[in-house]
C-alpha cells in the first residue's frame, strides 16, 4: 500500500493518526497491509460487516489496542495483523466464513488474552499466538 492509497483509505474511515478509535465501513472489504502499525494511540477498532481480509502488519505495534469488533464477514486474518497488541485482552472471532488464519497474527499478546472462536472448536492455536 503506498502512501496515496494510505491516504485514501483514511479518508474513507475519517481516521486521523493520533485517534483512539475507528469505525472502518464495510464497503472497503479488505484492512490493508500496514495501514495501522504503529499508531499506538488507537484504543478501539469497529470493523463492520462486509469487510472479508484483515491483511498483515495492519495492527501491528498498536500496543493501546483494546477493543476490537470483528464481523461475520471476515474470511482472512493474516499474519501478524495484531502483533504486538499487547492491551487486547479477549476477542471474539465468528469463525463462520473464516478460510485463512496464518501464523503469528495475535502474537506477543497478553498471556491471560483470550480468543474465543465462534462455531468452531479448534484444538491447537499455538501458532497463531506465538
């Protein structure tokens, strides 16, 4: 993503560095790659119904992120997304329609966070929190 689409994609949320929250509509379907790291400010992300990928280093270093809303939407997480978030401390993912969750991309989080997955049981998730 180059800095004209970053721009671009700003203006569509109405985000401005330094915010602590984010609404991101639903008609932009993907949260791009990088688009959040390091802003360390952002305390709550609303992703809304209708977004499908939530793409690597999105949230990466956002180390005041501690709400985020995930919709039934989603059918990508990919790696690193929320690495280094350490104030997440529990989310909820309808695993419904996911069909890409990589490596890594709730790493280096809290060690009482929880993830709670959404009409699936998945037994070993060792790789997706470090």
């Amino acid at each position: 993503m180059n800095n004209t689409d970053t721009q671009l994609f700003f203006e569509r949320t109405n985000y401005k560095e330094g915010d602590t929250e984010i609404i991101i509509p639903g008609d932009l379907r993907i949260v791009p790659d990088g688009c959040f790291t390091n802003h360390t400010k952002l305390k709550k992300v609303t992703i809304e119904e209708g977004v499908e990928a939530i793409c690597s280093y999105a949230f990466y270093n956002c180390f005041s992120l501690e709400e985020i809303t995930i919709p039934q939407t989603i059918k990508e997480i990919h790696s690193w997304a929320f690495y280094c978030c350490y104030q997440l401390k529990e989310i909820s993912i309808p695993f419904k329609n996911i069909t890409r969750m990589d490596n890594f991309c709730f790493g280096k989080a809290k060690q009482s966070f929880g993830i709670h997955f959404n009409t699936i049981h998945l037994g070993h998730i060792d790789s997706v929190l470090d």
